[in-house]
C-alpha cells in the first residue's frame, strides 16, 4: 500500500468539479481511498484521520487544491491521479461565461462590480461557511441575491433575511435554486412566456412546476422569486416573502400572485398573505390538511397542480384535463403487469416533488418511506415490502457525485436496482428540464426505462416538467419516454396518482380530484 | 422600517459560483460576470463571521467612517514649514530619550543594527563617549526609548534620533496635525543602515550642525513646500518616493537653488556636495508629509483602514484609526533580495523602519507601476511593477487622485489599505525595501522585498468586528 498528496497552488474548483475529480480516482482499481479537495482546516482534518501526514500538506492554504491517494503500488496512483486531472483540469465547451473576453476574470465581487458597475442580481453558490459574507457584501453593493447555496446556518439566514428586508432587497435562499427576474431565468429555472401570474416559491422544483404549468397552459408568469425552505418557518418569521408579496402587489405586470410551499407556519402565514394588499394570491400549501386562518382574497390549494388550477379559475381561465386519457392508459399498464408487482417507488430528483408525491401516495397506499419522510417511523431503511419514494436530490445522494436534475448516473444506478425487484409495480421519475438541467436527460433515462420494463418488468411512469422553450425542448423530451413504454403524466401530481393506480390495479385512481 | 423592493425590469448578473449558472444567463443575452471566487480568510470561520459583520451589518458605518479617511488621505496637502532641533518641535521629547523605527520595545529585544544606530546617536548627542559606553546607558535605562509614531514622527530604515537631531516639520493645516521627520542621512557609512563608525557618527553631528542650520535657512526663505504636489510631478516622472526619490529630490534642489545658492561659506559647499550625493533625499520629507496625513485620517473612528504600518526589526505593526491600539507580531524576512556580493540570506536582518507610511498614501509599492527603477528591481519589465500595483489595488479600498501612473493609463495609485480586503485576501502589503547587516554592522548588504505579516491584520479585523 502506498499513499500520495499532490499540491495544485492557488487552484479553486468547485466542489462539483472536485468531486468529479474524486469520482475518477475512486473507479481506477485498486484505489483504496482518494480525495480531490480544497486544503480546508476542515478538510487537512479528513486528511490526517486518513493517515497522511501533515508535512505532506505544508504551507497549503484553502486555495490549494489537493490530490490525496491511498492505492495498491505507484502505478495505481498514477493512474489515479491522470484521471483525476482529466476529470478535473481538461477544457470543457461552452464553460467560458461572457463573450469571449480574454481578460482575467474577476477574483471578488469588487472586482466584478468596478468592470460591470450596473450589476443589480449576485447569484451564489459557493460553500455554506461563505455564502453569507459574499449575500453581504452584494446587499451592502445594492445588489439583490439568489442563493443557491445549501448549509447556511439558520441565525446567518435571519440576519441576511432582516437586513435585506430594511434594505428593499431579496435574498432569495439558501438552498433557492430557481428565480426569474426581469424576464431572466436564474438559476435551474424553466422558460416561459411573459404573463400576469408571478411565482413565490419555498423551493427550487415547486417552483419550476408552477411556472411551466402557467406557461404550458397558456398564462404565462410575470416574476419567479424563490425563498429558501426556511423562509416561512416561525424562526425566520417570512421576511422574503412579505418583501416579495408586497412588491409584486405594486408590480403592474402581476395581476396575481402563486405562492408555493409546504405547510408554513400558520401566524407567519398570515402576516406574509396581507403583504398581498388585495392583490389576489393563490396559496399552494402543499400537504396542508385543513384550511388556514388566512385573509380575503387568498384561495388555498394542496398540491401544486391545483394550485395552478385555481388561478386559472381565479383569472376566469379554463384549466385543461389533467387526467385524460390517463385511466385508459394506466389501465393497458395494469393488465400486462405480473400480480406479485404491488410496490411503488418514487426515485425523484426534485426535493418539492419528492415531497408532493409522499402526500399523494400515502393517501392512496398507506405508510410510504422515505429519507425525507413527511410523518415520524417511515424513515429509512424501510422494511420488507414497504413502498418508497426518494429525493436524490439530498446530501446522502450528492455525496461524491453530481446533483440528479445535473447527471442521471446516480440515478440510473437506482433505477437499475429497482428495476430487478420482483415485487414493485411503478418507479415514478421526476424529469426536469430547463436551465441548468442535464441537455438531453430522456437519451439517457429513457433506454433504461425500456430496458427494465421489458419481460414484465415494473412500468416506468414519467413526469416531465419543463417548457417547449426550454434548451431541451418539452415535447421531444416526452415522446422520447412515451416511446420507451413509460406512462408520462401531465402533471407531477398525476405521475403519483397513476402509480398508485397501477400498484391497486385501479385504473380509476389515476383520475382522482385533487 | 422595511425598504420598498422595486423589481428590476432587466437583469444584470454578477455569479459569485457555479459557471453553469452564468453560462445559463449568457445563453439568455443578459450581462453576467463570472467571479473567479476563492476561499476567504483561508476558510478560518471566526474569520469568516467578522467579515460577514463588518461586510454586512456594519457595512454601512464601517464604509461611512472610511470615506471620510481616505478624504483625508487624498485631499489633505501637508506643507513643510520649516526645519528645528526635534526638542524645539517635537512633542514629549524629553532630555534622554531616543525615538526610534516601528512599534514599542525594549533595549533587550532590540535588533543589531537599531543597537548600532542607537548608540551612535547617543554619541552623536554628547551622552557617551563612545559606542560601548552608549550601549551600558541604553540597557540600564539612563537613555530611554519611544516609538517615534507615538511623537508624531516618523523614521526611516534603522533611525533613531535624539533631541539634538534636525527634523522637518510638517504642517497638515486642513486637519490641523503636525508631523515630524528627521533629514535623510544619505548613503554609505550612516546610522540608518545600522552603522556605529566615527564617520557615521559624524554624519549625525554633520545634520546637526552643518545640514540642519542650512536647511533651515533654505526652508525659511523659500517658504512652504506642498511636498506632495512636488512628489505627484516625481511618481510622474517615475519616482515611487520610496524606493527611488531622485526625480523629486532633483525637483526640489532646482525649487530652492536660489536659496542654497544664498547660504554662507563654507556650510553652502559643505551642503550642495551632501545632497549631491544622495539620492534618497527626499524620502524622509514624503514620510513626514504622509504621516501628517495618517495623523488627520487616524481620528476617525470605526475605519477599517490601516494608519500606521511600521517596524523595529524584530516587531511589525499596525494601528486602524480612532484607537492608540498597536496590533504586533514579529517582523518579516526580506525575500525576493538581491544581495551585494559577499553577502547572503544568512546575514540579512528582518525588516525595519518607519517608512511603510509611504505605502499607506498610495506611495512606493502602489506607485511601483509607474516606476522603471522599481519595475526593474521587482523582475526586469514594467508589468513586475504593474503586478506590485496590481496587488495594493487587491487590498485598497480606493483610488488617489493625486499619484497617478502613466504606463497604467494614468490611474490612480492604489489607496488606503483596507484590514478586511487584506484578511479576505489574505494578500498583505509588500514593502520594497533595503536589507541591513543582522550582526556586523556593516550596513546594508541589499534590497527586496518584504511581505508584511498578516497576523497583526487579523487581529485588527477581529477587534474592530467585536466592537461593532
């Protein structure tokens, strides 16, 4: 056995790309353990539990990036160490942003701003720890910020959230992935039309579903500001929300607003929806069981599709069918389907779907587990027998490997392994499209879905969210898994619905009100 | 009160992370710049915390109160008014005290070549009769010591002045501060290099008695001097006023010619050869008019903008205005030297002198772009000095309007220092500087580079975050 650190002085490279780096090592054989890292007090840490020893490191700094190996003979990590640097270093098309200026890019957001003093948006997606200093200095520069970073702490979050809101200035986040702001998509974040319904949105995919119902469905959106999961909780108080619900109710564009969550904190709820000031707002509180105390104007809804109904309804518009033609096909699916195949699983790359899909399900089929389970025992791992439905989009899935929305291989993987379990019925997937998903995601989901449906294997049904103008186009993308046998739904709700309906053997199901 | 959010009609994108999401916005046609992002404060998170503070909630008071400083640092116009025995001017200078180089120390821990210069002085002033015996009056405390910054003085390389040592005395009348420098004692065998000979020591009653007399008639005749407005044509003609003063030094022999010209036999010839050869003249005149503007800018409080930079050859330190609070650590090696020949690593003292000041002002390492000398000595080309430049401009927080650098477009030199953007960074100033002998008192062996430690910077940071 032998070990190995190489120093790259004054290299940053985000932690995608390091984990790409990582990722390549650990498939060489032979490799026992390697790490491809920033020279974090954190992360020297790691190395030392490792056993490296910390002459090996000195004088590294945070903007050091190392290659630490641990393998079988020298050759083993040398191997390792190639193609950590191809996976790491080799050119990429397309990365270069701007046109093509041949000018060193700025080190810091000063920087920035004296090149492009109009600047008015930061978008950040550094590491946790830093986020917040760099949402700072863009507030204390008149900037408004999304924030995409995930891990910052809740007092960080208040602090930024309060300032903010004294400033007239959003911070959307952390962890809020999708904006559109000025007929700009920020973020992983659908296109869409312009129109009179903006979106207020706790969470990345809750969002990008309603924008790409309003759009596909003929209404367009004015804004898409994003929250942050914590935004409405009691501690944070929804201080992103009063600001946005207020200033979209003096926006001209918008004639009324959609605000999408989990069941929020019902005082906090409150204060936020007055922020409306008679502008009327549809509130899609998913999973809520019975109404909240809230003011006129306000219309309620539980899942994210009728949310969007009821504002087409509210806007004297006519919402299509969600469930045509659904029951009919559910039921081709139920007939050539082997008895024993009773299981669900939901293998989701959208945290909000994920969510939605938990409601859905457990009313139709009892306790479904889950690693973001909605009630206390259905945690993992699940027992024998038991359905499932997963957001892959969390840290236990993203360790070591790109987000799901970016690169199906994880996902894959898992669709696999559920495809060769005897006992389930459906596997549900998520497909996002847009802005910062995968360019092409169905050329590498959907042979899979053909292959593990073949010979009585489960049936693959298909929610694919996006738009016709998004980068991948939203009808090839459907066709493609429609051709690969899967059963593709209009809504994401309706992708849980005709799961659950081909586990019952219940075709009826899949047309159920919402 | 809450502000109002207007929502933007366009955007305008700054991405501070994932290229994907810049790549994203440009693929739309909006303006985005991508931030090529490093770690911060070398991922110290206590560090992290007190930039977020002073970036964030206390952004506002701390930019507020730096305005102000950099004002003073930009617009203040420090005048030479004259030139006296630093016990007729100089504030607090008592009858057997020396003021010397850099933060506070005792005769313990002071370095070989201040030793030198320190008992040369004591000499020079009729206290001793010869170095050794200076030496026993220093370590028994007889003679005492001061930091010269606490006397608003300030001294170059290996100084320390008595009483009897001629000062100019400058004038800062916008902020009403008064600061003080000794006159520049030349090359070769002089104490500032850490020399202790008879000739050095002859040097210092030469000032005495022949230079300071002559000055002060030169200066009282031609009137007061805007030593800045003369240092601006020097950075102009490729002064950094640090390294290399010789275009301002000439400037300033021709303004007084007529004058020098009027002076007596034989002190006029005595004084014309004396500043014919040396070509650091002005120095000690372009750090007192800095520290009379240190002086006016360091009573505000709340900055984040460094006012003294200074060392004694064992210590370095710093001080943030609004406070006499010193923040230490040990003072640097000079790296990137050159060495004369004979001499080596092994031989060089760390850093010393008061002349940092400079660098505060958006003089010597900020106006190292505009200098041919500076630029051949960092590495041979005009861009080394860009890239000395370029490195204050990383670290300070404006721009003067004052210096300004041909080869760079005319830009501004880079001005006042800013803690945060230094911790943030992690880049600290760089001071140009000569190298003496650690030991043999043989003066200086050569010239680097000396890169200020960030410790005292640190902890600078994390006392102005608390008291916010």
């Amino acid at each position: 056995m032998t070990t190995s650190l190489r120093l790259h002085t004054d290299t940053y490279l985000d932690s995608v790309v390091q984990l790409s780096g990582t990722r390549a090592m650990r498939e060489v054989d032979g490799v026992q353990w390697a790490a491809a890292a920033m020279a974090t007090p954190a992360n020297l840490e790691t190395l030392a539990g490792e056993g490296f020893g910390s002459e090996q490191w000195q004088g590294a700094g945070a903007n050091d990036l190392f290659i630490a190996i641990r393998g079988d003979s020298e050759d083993v990590i040398e191997q390792a160490v190639t193609a950590a640097e191809r996976a790491m270093f080799a050119p990429r098309g397309g990365d270069e942003p701007g046109q093509g200026s041949t000018e060193q890019p700025a080190r810091t957001l000063r920087d920035a701003l004296q090149r492009a003093p109009d600047s008015n948006v930061a978008v950040i997606s550094v590491p946790g720890d830093y986020a917040a200093l760099e949402a700072h200095k863009a507030l204390t520069a008149g900037l408004d910020v999304l924030l995409f970073s995930d891990n910052v702490p809740r007092s960080a979050e208040v602090e930024l959230k309060q300032r903010a809101e004294r400033l007239g200035r959003l911070v959307m986040g952390p962890g809020a992935g999708t904006a559109m702001l000025g007929g700009t998509c920020l973020g992983f974040a659908n296109v869409t039309s312009p129109g009179p319904v903006a979106v207020v949105a706790a969470a990345g995919t809750g969002a990008q579903e309603a924008m790409s119902l309003l759009d596909r469905w003929g209404v367009g959106v004015s804004h898409v500001i994003g929250l942050g999961g914590r935004d409405l909780s009691r501690e944070v108080g929804g201080p992103m929300a009063r600001t946005a619900l207020a200033a979209l109710a003096a926006d001209e564009r918008t004639e009324l607003i959609l605000l999408v969550s989990k069941p929020p904190d019902p005082d906090v709820a409150r204060a936020v929806l007055s922020a409306a000031a008679g502008t009327p707002v549809v509130a899609s509180l998913i999973g809520l069981d019975s109404g909240l105390d809230v003011p006129a104007g306000v219309t309620q809804a539980a899942t994210l599709e009728t949310g969007v109904v009821e504002a087409l309804t509210a806007m004297g518009r006519a919402a299509p069918d969600t469930a045509a033609g659904l029951a009919d096909r559910v039921r081709e699916v139920c007939e050539e389907l082997p008895g024993r195949r009773t299981l669900v699983r939901g293998l989701y790359s959208g945290g909000t779907l994920c969510y939605e899909s938990l409601v859905i399900l457990s009313r139709m089929l009892g306790s479904v587990y889950s690693n973001t389970p909605i009630e206390a025992g259905t945690g993992l791992p699940a027992p024998d027998g038991s359905h499932l439905c997963l957001d892959l989009g969390e840290e236990e899935y993203t360790q070591g490997r790109p987000h799901p929305m970016i690169d199906p291989e994880a996902r894959i993987e898992l669709l696999r392994q559920q495809g060769d379990d005897p006992d389930v019925a459906a596997i549900i997937l998520d497909v996002v499209l847009g802005y910062g998903a995968h360019p092409d995601p169905a050329a590498e989901l959907a042979p899979v879905c053909a292959q593990i449906s073949a010979d009585g294997g489960p049936r693959v049904v298909t929610y694919v969210l996006g738009t016709e103008q998004d980068p991948q186009g939203f009808a090839a993308q459907r066709k493609a898994f429609s051709d690969a046998g899967c059963v593709v739904t209009e809504t994401a709700a309706r992708a849980s619905l005709a799961a659950a309906a081909i586990a019952l053997r219940d075709p009826e199901l899949a047309g159920t009100a919402l | 009160m809450p502000g109002q959010l207007a929502l933007p009609e366009r955007v305008d994108v700054i991405n501070i992370g994932l290229p994907m999401f810049a790549d994203a916005v440009a693929a739309q046609g909006s303006p985005v710049q991508q931030v090529d992002w490093r770690i911060p404060a070398g991922g110290d998170t206590s560090l992290v915390a007190a930039l977020a503070r002073l970036y964030g909630t206390a952004a506002d008071e701390v930019d507020a109160a730096n305005a102000e400083v950099l004002r003073r640092l930009d617009q203040g116009v420090p005048w030479l008014v004259g030139v006296a025995r630093a016990d007729e001017v100089v504030p607090g200078m008592d009858g057997n005290t020396l003021l010397h180089c850099g933060p506070a120390i005792e005769w313990p821990q002071v370095c070989d070549p201040l030793r030198r210069s320190m008992g040369a002085a004591v000499v020079a002033e009729g206290w001793a009769a010869d170095t050794a015996q200076a030496h026993r009056l220093l370590e028994s405390g007889t003679v005492g010591l001061a930091p010269a910054n606490h006397h608003d003085t300030v001294v170059p390389m290996a100084s320390a002045i008595g009483p009897s040592a001629p000062v100019w005395v400058v004038d800062c009348p916008d902020g009403g501060t008064r600061a003080f420098a000794p006159i520049s004692q030349g090359p070769g065998e002089v104490p500032w290099f850490g020399r202790d000979t008879d000739a050095a020591i002859e040097r210092l009653r030469f000032l005495r008695d022949v230079a300071g007399p002559a000055l002060r008639q030169v200066v009282d005749q031609a009137g007061s001097l805007d030593i800045l407005g003369l240092a601006a044509q020097g950075v102009a003609m490729g002064d950094d006023l640090h390294m290399r003063t010789q275009a301002t030094t000439n400037l300033l022999i021709r303004n007084w010619l007529p004058h020098l010209a009027e002076l007596p036999a034989p002190s006029r010839t005595e004084l014309a050869r004396f500043l014919s050869g040396n070509h650091l003249f002005f120095l000690t005149l372009a750090m007192g008019a800095a520290r009379s503007l240190t002086a006016w800018a360091g009573q505000v409080p709340g900055s984040s903008i460094v006012t003294t930079m200074s060392r004694n050859g064992t210590t370095f330190g710093i001080r943030l205005p609004g406070s006499d609070a010193w923040y230490v650590t040990d003072a640097p090696p000079v790296a990137d030297a050159l060495y004369y020949s004979g001499y080596g690593p092994d031989d060089a003292a760390p850093d010393i002198g008061d002349s940092a000041v400079l660098e505060l002002v958006g003089l010597g390492g900020p106006a190292a772009g505009g200098s041919p000398a500076v630029a051949a000595f960092l590495g041979g080309t005009m861009a080394d000095g860009a890239a000395a430049t370029e490195g204050f401009r990383q670290i300070c927080a404006s721009r003067s309007s004052r210096f300004t650098l041909p080869p760079l477009g005319f830009s501004g030199t880079p001005l006042g220092v800013d803690v945060r953007q230094v911790v943030e960074l992690g880049v600290t100033p760089t001071v140009n500087t000569g190298i003496l002998h650690a030991r043999s008192g043989a003066g200086q062996v050569g010239a680097g580079v000396a890169t200020a430690p960030l410790a005292c910077f640190v902890d600078a940071l994390l006392e102005l975050a608390r008291a916010r």
